[in-house]
C-alpha cells in the first residue's frame, strides 16, 4: 500500500518500520512532526524531552539497554546535543541510535543557516541525507543498519523543503528487533581519558571502514545521461537538478558524510563539465578540491546564501527560464505577527511604553520585536536572554538595571533558562526577568512541556511550577501577573526593575488559541466616540483597522480580549457581538 506523506511523517513511518522502540525530542521546526507521528505508533515510546540536550542523553541511554532509539531536532538544537553526541561518537551503541537534524537554509523558522553537515565530519558521524518522504522512510532504515554494523550513532539530515513537502511512500511491516544484551563494558562506555583515547583509535578504524562504504554503498548512485555536463548533488538539490536539467548526469550522494574519492573522481571522468550543487557551504565541492578532483563550477555559481530553486540553476548555468504568466495587482507583505488575543501583545504594549531595553528570547514573544511594538532589543538562542540581561546589567549598573529586562517563555525556561537563574542568585545579580508563560510551546505549533501537566501522549503528569524553581534557585523576589491588566503589569514591572535584587516577574495567561480557552463575543467601535487617535492600533492587533479615518473590528478575527478597550481614552469599544 501506497500513502501520499510529508518527510517528517516519512520518518516517523520509518522509525516503525525499522523497529525503533524509543523517541526523544524537544520540538523544533522543521523537524516537529517526526516525534509527534512517532506517538502515534503503539510500538514506540515517544517523549517531549526539556532540552536536545536531554533528549539526546536519553536516546543514548535507551540504546545502552539494547533498543533501537532515535531523537530529532532542528539545525540550532544540534548544538545543544553536541556534548554528548561527540562523546557518543566514541563510546559507539549497543542498540541502533539514529539523530535527526532539519536544517533550514533560507531561514524560514530560524535565526540561522548553519550547515549541520559540519558537524557530522567534526564528531565523526555517518550522515545520510534523503531527497524525499519516500527516501526519509528509506534512509532511516539505513541508518539504523549504518549504526549497529559501524558502532557509532548515525545523522539523518534533512531540511525543510524535504520535511514539508509530500510524495508517494510504499508501506511495509514493521522489522521487529528485539532488545540486545546490555554488556558491561567500562572501557567501552566509560568516557574516562584512558579510555577514551583508546576509543579515539576505534573511531578512526571505524571512520576508514565507512570511507570504504562509500564508495560502494547504493546509497551513492551515478544516473549518467548527457555527458555534456555532470551534477554532483544531494538531498532535495538533487530535485532541483532533475527537474532543471532532466537528461544530465548526476552524481547523487545519500552519505554525505563520509563521502567518497574514487566515486567522485570516476564521475567526473565521464563528464565534460561537471558542477556541485549544493545548499550552504560548500561541503561536497571542498572534499573534491582537497582530493584533486575538478569542479567546474559550484559556490561561484550558487553563493552560500538561502535555498537553491530550479530557477535559481538555470539562471547560474545560463539555461532559459519557463515564462509564467504575470499579474498586474501588487500583494502586500504579510509580516507574522502575534495573534489576536496573544496573551503576550499587553505585555509587549507595556514594555514599549516603559521604552525599556528588552534581551528577548526564542519563541512567539520574538514578535515583539516588530512594528508596531518594537519592543525587543536583541533576540540569540534559547535561554540567552537571562544570561545576556545578567552581563548587560553587571557592566552597565544599577541605573542600566533600571531600565532592562529580559523576557523568556515557559518552554524555553524549562529547556535552558533554568541555569540563568541560578546564575542570577549565585552573582547576586539585579536583573529583572519576565517569564511569559502561555501554558503551552507555542511557536511549534501547541506542544506539552514540562510546566503544563501533561505529556506528550497527554497523560497526566506532574507540572513543575515555575514560581517554585525559581525560589528554590534562591530568587527572593518572585511574582505573578496577568498581562490582559497592563496597568497591574506595569506597576509590577516597574517596582521589579527599582529593587536592589534579582526578580522574576510570571506573566501567566495560557495561548488564546487552546482548545479550552474559549473567545468572547467580538467587540464593536462606536464611530460617534471614536476620534481617530490610533492608540488602539499600538498593539499591533490585526482585528483592528482604519476605515474612513475610523477604527474598524474584523469580527472574524476579534476574540474579545479586550486590549484595545485599555487604550482607547474615549470608551469607543464596545462589548457584545459585532454590529
């Protein structure tokens, strides 16, 4: 039987086919839906772990007792599972151990376009990369065979393209393996230096032994056609190319890492001219420089910048672009902004108003930085915001204290913002934090985390309390507020930010799109008592618009959270449904 599905779902169809018993992940797009399909099979167990970090920890441990385990992340939390992924590297598995990590090369959900290639030659890890959903399910069997017969943890890599996009994926029984032996071995296991020197030695045997691999193994394949000009590519460039220049030669590398020599140079033998392609750095085309292997063209072609397109190619090699019909109306820009309702748009109204310097942090409170809130000032990675507002404050004194703050949600507190905190307390720090806690992981599309009492099954669990942690790390000045009252919020903040200590400052409403949060009637604008001042357009709600010079509520978009009723200094806002 044949199912149309997206990679992320191809994966999960993978990790039950190849008999995957446990999954661990933190969610991140583009690589989400992998762990939330896996749930769905009864044979796996699947979690939300608190950090990639911890996912990838335990995905090790569940492949020490003997299970095929897997956990998956994007681009960015590959390097938070660094640490022990290296080691892992060297201590090698008992059970199969599969990492997947989404790459996003244009940045469509990410603050960068790190190339995760990178990191699978630095720890010495095989890398496999599949083109489409039907190569995700594909490729995640190999990997599994590539991780028992070579000891070592294998990399899927994928991006977005190849995460969302559907194809026509055949589906099979699932290969049952049943627990191996867990074997008390120290040496092995125990990444003291003297061992793992010697395991070093392993994981250079082992790392020749996958060069050999290469250059047999199917998932290497050469599709000679048009010798005039040769591609070497992977992944869902290898699309890109057939779709562009279907009868040239093409060289496709499913390992990416390591990759191939005489594979390589054998193919550009057969070739007139022959060019990399592929996204970010240049990976592929510097292995074939450093070997001596031509390349006509590559990243003087393609740049390092975004994803590649057909287009895109056929542009860079000279080729003539398919014409397609224009239109004369010009589409505005459609920027993302909060939701109306976001718990989060009082409390960004309020810090604008304060004009506060903000350290944001990674999730859907980044859209504070936008007009017309404009009310972070930097945003790095998860958790930095309370380690940043600490230096910033530290360097700057008590006046800059004053006036900063840093804002962070309830899941990245629970991934990494935790130890902030701590460091807060122990540096006797006077940094102020609001933790935006909407009850939910929001910017990934409504996952459990460690604070809302249930897993990822929706079991009931215990929910840790974020006021707690924060007093048992030793902040004494902790506080709840909601942030539909701007005028308590205010007042909280600005006694928080005077005091001569480190605060927290919970700012507690759960998302306005949860099933159990339920919307009130849509407001209405009375047009006698509406001025035209825009205060009401200050929070940046998209029900709100301009209409003869008027307020005007979109009643389909209007949850009646009544923000706008604070603004507006006329009483022009009026409850009830929408006349």
């Amino acid at each position: 039987m044949k199912k149309l599905m997206l990679g992320n779902q191809a994966v999960a169809r993978g990790l039950y086919e190849a008999g995957c018993r446990f999954v661990s992940s933190y969610p991140g797009t583009p690589s989400t839906e992998i762990t939330e399909q896996a749930a769905l099979y009864d044979e796996i167990y699947a979690e939300w772990a608190p950090n990639e970090k911890v996912a990838a920890e335990s995905a090790v441990g569940a492949s020490l007792a003997g299970a095929r385990s897997f956990c998956a992340m994007k681009h960015v939390g590959f390097n938070v599972a660094a640490d022990p992924l290296f080691t892992a590297s060297y201590t090698g598995v008992n059970g199969g151990l599969v990492v997947c990590v989404a790459d996003d090369p244009g940045m469509h959900s990410s603050q960068n376009e790190q190339d995760s290639r990178h990191y699978a030659i630095a720890s010495k890890l095989p890398m496999v990369e599949p083109s489409d959903s039907r190569e995700c399910r594909d490729f995640v069997k190999a990997a599994y065979d590539i991780s028992e017969k070579f000891d070592t943890p294998a990399v899927l890599r994928t991006c977005t393209r190849v995460a969302h996009s559907q194809c026509l994926v055949e589906l099979h029984d699932r290969d049952e393996h049943a627990l191996k032996p867990y074997e008390r071995n120290p040496q092995k296991y125990v990444a003291a230096p003297a061992n793992a020197v010697k395991r070093h030695v392993e994981v250079e045997k082992r790392m020749e032994a996958l060069r050999a691999f290469a250059e047999t193994t199917d998932l290497n394949r050469v599709e000679m056609g048009d010798t005039a000009i040769g591609f070497v590519t992977s992944g869902t460039c290898y699309l890109y190319v057939k779709e562009a220049f279907p009868e040239a030669s093409v060289l496709k590398l499913g390992l990416v890492n390591p990759l191939p020599v005489k594979l390589l140079s054998d193919f550009a033998a057969k070739v007139e001219r022959l060019i990399v392609e592929e996204e970010l750095d240049g990976v592929i085309e510097g292995h074939m420089r450093a070997h001596g292997i031509r390349v006509d063209g590559g990243k003087d072609l393609f740049g390092y910048l975004g994803e590649l397109s057909q287009n895109r190619i056929r542009k860079a090699l000279g080729a003539a672009l398919p014409t397609f019909k224009g239109y004369d109306e010009t589409v505005p820009g459609r920027p993302p902004v909060m939701c109306p309702g976001c718990p989060h748009r009082g409390l960004f109204t309020v810090l604008s108003k304060l004009k506060l310097t903000v350290l944001g942090d990674i999730g859907c409170y980044t859209l504070g930085s936008g007009a017309p809130l404009n009310a972070v000032d930097s945003v790095l990675c998860m958790g930095a915001s309370i380690g940043m507002a600490h230096g910033y404050t530290k360097m700057l004194g008590d006046e800059a204290a004053q006036h900063t703050v840093a804002v962070i949600g309830d899941s990245t507190f629970m991934h990494s913002g935790i130890t902030g905190v701590v460091n807060l307390a122990y540096n006797k720090s006077i940094a102020t934090v609001l933790v935006l806690d909407n009850s939910i992981t929001g910017m990934t599309g409504h996952q459990q985390n460690p604070t809302t009492g249930l897993t990822l099954q929706n079991e009931p669990t215990y929910p840790i309390k974020i006021e707690d942690v924060c007093r048992a790390a030793g902040i004494q000045r902790v506080r709840v507020v909601d942030p539909q009252d701007m005028a308590a919020t205010e007042e909280a903040i600005k006694e928080e930010i005077a005091a001569d200590a480190a605060s927290v400052i919970i700012v507690r409403r759960p998302c306005q799109l949860l099933k159990y949060v339920k919307a009130k009637p849509a407001l209405s604008i009375d047009p006698e008592k509406c001025k035209g001042c825009r205060s009401c357009m200050k929070i940046g709600c998209p029900a709100i618009r301009f209409v003869d010079k008027k307020a005007s509520i979109d009643p389909t978009l209007c949850v009646g959270c009544g923000l706008c009723e604070q603004m507006c200094k006329f009483g022009a806002f009026e409850g009830g449904a929408a006349k």
